[in-house]
C-alpha cells in the first residue's frame, strides 16, 4: 500500500519541483536584471519590457513542454500564468513603443514583430482556453521565444515616419497583417498536432525534422561558409549599424573556423535524414533507432555550435576579404543566423518530445475530427483578413505609388500566400478535402507566410524595402 501511495504521489512531487525550478529561474533573471538598470532610474523602458516578455515566455515554454512530457496539470496552469505575464510586459511593450513613436508600431520589421509575438500569445491562450488545445504552447511559445530574440538583435531606434508611412491605412494594413499571420501561425501549429492524432509515423516525423534542420543549416554555409570561416556582416558599435563599403554593398568579416564547425554540424543534421532513407530504402527499421540516437547527438552539436557562434560573433573584431585591418561584428548583425540556429535546436527537441511522449501527447490532445475542424476555423478566420489586408495594400499604394499593383516581391509573395489559403478552402469546401491533405495544405501555407515576412524582406528588397 506505502509503495501505491508513493507511485501516486510522485507526478505531484515531479510538477512541484519543476514549478519552483522555473520560478526561481524567472525570479533570478528579473532580478539580475533589475540590478543591472536600477541605476539608470528607467526601469519600465521598452528593452526591460522586452527582456521581462522574454523570461516569462521562455518559463511558459519550458511549462508547456513539461506539460506535454508530464501531463500534470499544475504545469499548464503555471505555464498560462507565465504566458500571460509575457503578454503583459509584451503589451508593455507596445504602449512604450507607441508613446515614443507618435504611432502604433507597425514601421519596421521589428515593431511588426513585436506586435507578432503579441498577437500569438493571446491567441494561444484562446486556442488553450476555448477549444482545449492543452499543449499549443509547446509549438507556439518557441516562435515567440525567436521572434523575442530577434527583437533584441534588430535595431530598435524610432525614426520619423518616411513619406510613404505617413498614412491612417498603415495602421490597417498592418494590423490586418499581423492579425492574419498569427492566425496561420497557430493553423500551423494545429495541423502539426492533428498529424499527430491522425497517427502518421513518427519516422515521418523525424524526416521533416531532418529536411528543416538541414535547410536551416546548408541555407548559411551555402550564404555564409567563407575558406573554413564564418562570413557575417560588419557592425559599427559607435553608429549600432551595419558597416557599408559603398552604397547598398556591405562589408563582410571571416570568422576564422566557424564554418568548418557550421558545416560539421549541418553533416551530422543530415545524418538521421540519410539514415531514414537508409532504413526505408533497406526496409530496415533497424536504421531508425540509429537515426533518433543521431538527433540527440545533433542538438548536442547544435547546442556547442551556438554556444560557439554567440562567443565569437559577439563583438568580435575580425579581418575581411574586402578592406584591410581588423573589423568588429555583433550578433545585431546576424540575427537572422541566431534565430535559426536557436530555431533548429527547437525543431529538434521538439521531435523528441514526439519520440519519447507520443502516447503521452496523443491522450493530452483533442482528437483528430475536432483538431481538423479548429484548423479550418483559424484558417476561415486568418483568410478574411488576409484579403484585407492585400486589398488595404493596394487602397493604400494606389495613394502613394498611384498604382495598385505594382508587382513588388512583397505583393508578389502576399498573393501567393492568399492563393495557398485560398486552395486551401476551395479543396476543402468543393472537394471535401479534410485529414492529412488539408494539414499539409496549412503547413505549406504558413511556411510561405513566414518567407513573406522575412525572406522577402531581406532577400528580395523591393518597394516595401523599409518593412
């Protein structure tokens, strides 16, 4: 009897101790961070919200996972109390930005972000609340988390208004934008969950694992990898911005072996790819087991590697192939590298999250039916106001431009991102597609919304070039 009392007291015990762990992990960087501004006499300023947003919503992340590995209870009750801390001090600040700038903010891709990451926590916490969707944070809090990063790498100074800003419809425009984009974030996150109830393999899992992780990885040493070192952009300490050698063209640094260990790391991603391949080629599962072994050895690298990237691109004074001498570089430099890295660490914990709790996952979530039909509702709901805001766009560049359509690359990609929802509801409300084809349909459509946004932005410059 003693030993069936203790096996049922255990899960509490377990909870307990991870609640007062994360507690005083919450509680110490807040203080620490107190410390450190106490003395400027600003406490509540913008960066100091940001930072606080970014504690409570990494405490809701590691809850949330705790939760889906667990399924104590206790986990999801703190994990929503420390997600909606972060939306507080997320709203925070929103209102600081706003006061500073004379407008909602909405100009740059970092005040665009920041209303982002807002709109996914409450959405979140709807999807938790209304429709029982207990562990949408463990997809949803890690996109926060980044986009958090990010903002504390992009340049945050308010400037005035351009021309072309100066407008009442970029206040629609971007709402609306914002608004549709966590919509299809958290359709992304549904479908990822109802592939799981819908019982497809878990090796299929750990293939779209491996190709994310892998694309994430070869992307920067095919961009970055420079004679076995790191090439990243040069950053002006003094001015807190990019080094340029002429107009439009900047200046690069080599990071001495950076690269080699980058391009080590993106051999090992592959290997549970190639192995998968191995095994369904060979008709082996034996492989499998291999391959999950070479995931955990992955995120171990991963990890070593953004350890390593984070002490040598901080601040670092390097050579370049461009200019003679010695030229610092900063990780506001190359955020874009950080949040990938840091993205490809959650991929692939979150794979073994799957891996080891599936049943786990499976008892904690809706059924398949119910998560399908809470993906097309999103999906209902983030489509409307996509099409506002193209046709709020258009209002707005016929204004400016004195056209409607000007074909930019961001117009370009936004009509692309409709046309994948709108394939979405025509196959579903004509052809009855539901399940699987349906789910692959909303992950596609959110994987284009995420180039929209930041592909597009850096990659294509364009019209839209300030946002």
């Amino acid at each position: 009897m003693s030993r069936a009392n203790a096996e049922q007291q255990q899960p509490a015990t377990t909870g307990t101790t991870l609640i007062v762990f994360v507690g005083l992990a919450i509680a110490f960087l807040l203080f620490m961070a107190f410390l450190n501004v106490v003395k400027s006499g600003n406490v509540l300023n913008e960066s100091n919200l940001l930072f606080a947003a970014l504690i409570f919503y990494s405490g809701a992340g590691a809850l949330y996972l705790g939760f889906g590995v667990t399924g104590t209870d206790s986990y999801l009750k703190f994990a929503s109390l420390a997600t909606w801390a972060g939306l507080l001090a997320n709203s925070g600040a929103i209102a600081h930005r706003w006061y500073e700038a004379g407008h909602p903010p909405f100009a740059s891709v970092y005040e665009m972000l920041l209303s982002f990451v807002w709109t996914l926590a409450v959405l979140t916490l709807i999807a938790e609340k209304k429709y029982g969707v207990k562990v949408i944070g463990t997809v949803t809090m890690p996109v926060a988390i980044v986009g958090v990063v990010l903002m504390q790498l992009l340049r945050t100074e308010v400037h005035p208004l351009v021309p072309a800003l100066q407008s009442t419809w970029l206040h629609v425009h971007v709402t609306l934008a914002m608004l549709a984009y966590a919509a299809c974030a958290l359709s992304f996150a549904l479908a990822m969950m109802f592939l799981i109830q819908d019982k497809m393999k878990t090796e299929t899992f750990l293939a779209a694992t491996g190709v994310s992780t892998l694309a994430i990885y070869a992307s920067i040493v095919l961009t970055r990898f420079e004679k076995g070192g790191l090439s990243l952009v040069a950053w002006s300490v003094e001015e807190k911005r990019e080094v340029f050698i002429s107009k439009g063209m900047r200046l690069f640094v080599v990071v001495p072996d950076l690269g080699w260990l980058i391009l080590l790391t993106t051999l090992v991603v592959a290997a549970p790819l190639a192995l998968y391949a191995l095994a369904r080629s060979k008709k082996d599962d034996s492989y499998l087991a291999i391959a999950n072994r070479a995931v955990f050895i992955s995120i171990l690298l991963q990890i070593m590697t953004l350890v390593m990237f984070l002490l040598r691109a901080r601040e670092g004074a390097y050579p370049s192939l461009d200019a003679d001498g010695l030229f610092t570089t900063s990780l506001a430099a190359s955020p874009f590298i950080l949040s990938g890295l840091v993205g490809g660490i959650f991929i692939s914990l979150l794979y073994l999250l799957l891996l080891w709790r599936r049943p786990d996952l499976e008892r904690l979530l809706p059924d398949a039916n119910a998560l399908d039909r809470i993906t097309y509702k999103t999906i209902c709901i983030a489509f409307p106001l996509l099409t506002l805001m193209i046709a709020a766009g258009a209002y707005w560049a016929n204004q400016t431009w004195g056209s409607y359509w000007n074909w930019d690359p961001k117009e370009t990609w936004a009509a692309i991102t409709w046309l994948v929802y709108a394939g979405y509801l025509h196959m579903r409300i004509t052809r009855g597609w539901r399940g699987r084809r349906a789910a692959y349909f909303a992950i596609l459509g959110f994987g284009v919304v995420m180039f929209t946004f930041f592909g597009v932005t850096y990659l294509l410059p364009g019209l839209h070039a300030y946002a």
